[in-house]
C-alpha cells in the first residue's frame, strides 16, 4: 500500500513538473503582457489559426477542444469554482445580478449559463421583488455544451426552480452557439453570459450575436476573469494560478489539462480597456467595466440604444 502511494505522489510530482515547465514556456513564447483576442489569428495554409491557451490550433479544433475541456468538469464544475476561488466566486456572481437589477416582465438570455448559477440568481431575486401586477418572466438558458445543461436543469429540480414549480416565470434550457445563435431579432430584454466568453473562437461573432437577439434598451452584461491592475497582486496570481489551481484539478476533480487551459484562457483574454472597446465595435453604447477583487473579475456592461 505504502509503495502504492509513493509511486501515485511521484507520477503526480513529475507531471506537475512537466505542466509547469511547458505552460512557462508557452508564456515566454507567447509573452503573457501582449494577449490577443478570441479570433485574431494567423494563417496556415488556408485556415486560420487561434489560441486554445497558450496553444496555437486551426479555427475548426478549438470548438471541439473546449467542448472536451467542458465535458470534462461538468460533474465537479461547482465544486472546483469553489475550490479555486475559495468560495469568492459566489460573491461575484451575486454583485453580477445586482447590478442587473432583475425586473418582472424581464426576458434573459443567460448564455453559457451551463449549470444554472447565474440563472438560480435571477430567480431568486425576482422571487424577493414585489409583483402585484402579476408580470411574467422568463429566462432562457444556453449553452453550446448539452452536458453542462444536463447539470443544470438537475440542480433546477432539486432547489425547486423549474417552470412548474414557479409562479409567473418560465425558465427554459437550449443547447446553441453563441456565435450562431437560433433566436430570432429583438427576443430578449437582457443578455448575461459568465466565466463563458473568453471559451469562444470569435468574440466578436457573440458580441454581434448578443446585439442581435436583445430588443432596442436591452442591456449586455458579462462576468469574466480579467487582470488586475497592480503588478505584484498579478505576479502572486500568476502564481497561485499555474502553481496550485491545475494540481487542485488533478486532486479533486482528475483532471489536471482542463484546468491548466482555464487559466491558460484566462491569461490570453483580452484586459478591460481592449474588452470594452470590443464591445463598444459590436454597437453597443454606454459601455463600463467594474473591477472586482481588484480586477480579478470584471463586470462589463453595454445597452442597445
């Protein structure tokens, strides 16, 4: 048993170190201060390339990795945003809904919403908020990964927030792209989508997506990781994100590549000044970013006037 354990703890060790050496050599190359944007890519023979972390793949791969990655962590997902945010990412996801403001009568499209935590919030909150016009609501909940909605429609019935067991919503789970999205022109009154965006290949293809389905003074709201504004709070994050999140992974979930490419993909997302513009390209107005946690996350917001 002894010698079991012995060889577990060092293939561990040596995988560790192999991860660490090759995600620092992928930073050097890449340079971690000059991140590219979902989408911008070079050409390689006739397809273009993107990142998938600190990887270089075609276009047409990086849908079905990331799709793999998600896939991966469904089950332990909450679990390891637990884990790896020391139970901060609730308080962001409540700020999140917060500063939304949830309405009665509001349609929302809570996109990469997988597992239902930012939906679960909406709920909640409109359930707290006098109706005594008796206004419907409704949500939509999309994600390009089925298992993820498979998770999440699972907690819906167990904390008791489905359409039957609610009164003037209607909560509804489609799987969709979010740069192909189904629904038709001007269909929702919000759009929310986080930890989500930075997973796809063209940002500005959900962007445009998102200006698209919401209705004129329909509101764009993301949550995402970001990057924080004091170089040695960065320095410390780098390394507790490379050092201690990827061998958390591997201990608590199995998985050690899918959590190294989250903090891989967190790194090469695009920092708050560059994200805002993006959005203000996509034709949204009276765009802001809050930071939280000194800009561990970010809130963006824009409206479609």
């Amino acid at each position: 048993m002894q010698s079991t354990r012995s060889t577990r703890l060092l293939s561990l060790a040596r995988r560790f170190v192999h991860m660490r050496t090759a995600a620092q050599s992928a930073r050097d190359s890449t340079g971690l201060g000059a991140e590219k944007s979902s989408g911008t890519a070079s050409t390689s023979g006739t397809e273009q390339t993107t990142h998938f972390g600190f990887q270089t793949v075609r276009e047409s791969e990086k849908e079905q990795k990331v799709h793999e990655v998600f896939e991966q962590v469904a089950n332990s997902y909450d679990m390891m945003n637990d884990a790896m945010s020391l139970g901060i990412h609730r308080v962001w996801k409540d700020v999140f809904i917060e500063r939304l403001g949830p309405t009665h009568g509001m349609r929302l499209l809570d996109m990469a919403g997988g597992t239902g935590d930012i939906t679960f919030r909406y709920l909640r909150y409109l359930a707290n908020q006098p109706n005594p016009q008796q206004r419907s609501s409704h949500v939509t909940v999309s994600d390009i990964n089925q298992h993820m909605l498979d998770v999440g429609e699972e907690r819906a019935k167990r904390l008791g927030l489905t359409t039957d067991q609610l009164s003037n919503c209607i909560v509804a789970w489609q799987c969709a792209d979010a740069e192909k999205l189904p629904f038709p022109d001007a269909s929702f009154t919000a759009y929310t989508i986080a930890f989500g965006i930075r997973n796809c290949t063209h940002v500005d293809k959900v962007l445009s997506e998102a200006y698209r389905v919401l209705q004129p003074g329909g509101r764009f709201m993301c949550l995402e990781f970001s990057h924080l504004t004091n170089e040695t709070m960065q320095w410390l994050y780098d390394q507790y994100s490379f050092q201690v999140i990827p061998p958390m992974g591997q201990l608590l979930a199995g998985q050690w590549q899918a959590y190294q490419y989250l903090v891989e993909s967190i790194r090469r997302f695009p920092k708050q000044e560059q994200f805002k513009q993006m959005i203000e390209q996509a034709g949204f107005e009276q765009v802001s970013h809050e930071n939280l946690t000194f800009g561990v996350v970010s809130i963006h917001s824009g409206f479609k006037l």
